[in-house]
C-alpha cells in the first residue's frame, strides 16, 4: 500500500510541474501567464561612429527591458560621416535634415555567436565574439573590400556588406563562427 501512495503522489507531483513551467514554483507564470520559461537575458549593442570607432554593450533586463550599461570595446576602426564627396550621387533625394552621419541601415549585426561592425572611415570591418550578454571581445578586422562601408547582413554564413563610397558596391564574405573571422568570396559586385 505505500507502494501505491508513493506512485499517486508522484504522478500529482508531475502532474503540478507541468501546469507551473516545470520546477513548482509557477511564480513566473503566475506574473507572465502563457510564458512557462523564464526569459532569457540579452544584450544591446550601439556603436559611437567616431573616429576612434567603439562598440557600446548593454545588457538588457529580460523582465523590464531597462538597459544597463556594460562596457564599450574599440573595434580598431574608424567611424566615418557623409559628406558632399563620399556621399549618394547629386541627384539623390535626402531629407532636408539629413541626421544620419553614416546614412545607414545595419551597420552592425549579430550572427549567432559573432557581431559584425563596419568602420566607415577607415573602410574595414570587425569582427567579435559574443561572451555573454555584458561581454563581447574582439577577433578581427579585415578590408571590406571598397570605400565607406554602410551596411552590413548575414544569413547562413554568408555576409554582404554595402560599400557606399566611390561607384558603391557589395561584398561577399564567408563568416566562420566558431572563431567570427570574415573571409572573402570573389570580388565585389557593382
């Protein structure tokens, strides 16, 4: 007879975990109804676009999305700003406050493991691993293969950075994740 109350108890035990996520507590989904993991936490990343180019890391309260600032890490670039040389072609049309000095869309982005930054002034790339959600370091930097680099993509490996400056341009890298270093793939198209 212990035998059975020993299985009766134990099937009522599992049977709570899986109502509250798992681990009896049930706070969190007693606080989040619907979620029955807790968030994972995060991280933000900025970058100065000065000319000693830095990286800003924020780590990111999953609970109340509050930033909280961790640490800046220079990416051994230089930043860069649009000007009536390196800028779109005459007939472009721009805002008349044209407030985005890099005039960008993606001049950074997070591919698994590895942040990928463009350094426009200095026209290359660098690369970093993600440590955890306060701490990244850098692996690399490599040419990025024309003049003024605005934006950079990943999918599946493979990246493509928008070089703006001159007759612009994209090129086309391979990332290696378990180290986040760039190797480029042919010559960039116009």
């Amino acid at each position: 007879s212990n035998t059975k109350s020993s299985k009766s108890r134990a099937k009522s035990d599992k049977t709570d975990r899986s109502r509250d996520g798992g681990d009896g507590g049930g706070e969190f989904e007693e606080t989040c109804p619907g979620i029955t993991s807790e968030p994972t936490p995060s991280a933000v990343y900025t970058m100065t676009n000065q000319p000693t180019n830095e990286i800003l890391v924020y780590s990111r309260d999953p609970y109340t999305g509050k930033l909280t600032f961790e640490d800046k890490v220079a990416t051994d670039g230089m930043g860069g700003r649009l000007s009536s040389s390196s800028g779109p072609p005459e007939n472009a049309v721009l805002p008349e406050t044209f407030l985005d000095p890099l005039a960008s869309t993606g001049s950074i982005t997070v591919a698994g493991n590895c942040l990928l930054a463009v350094n426009a002034g200095s026209n290359d790339i660098s690369t970093f691993r993600i440590v955890s959600s306060s701490e990244i370091y850098k692996t690399g930097i490599v040419d990025s293969g024309g003049e003024f680099p605005l934006s950079i993509t990943e999918k599946e490996g493979l990246v493509y950075v928008l070089n703006g400056g001159g007759q612009g341009h994209i090129h086309g890298f391979h990332l290696t994740g378990y180290n986040c270093m760039l190797t480029p793939i042919g010559e960039p198209v116009e």
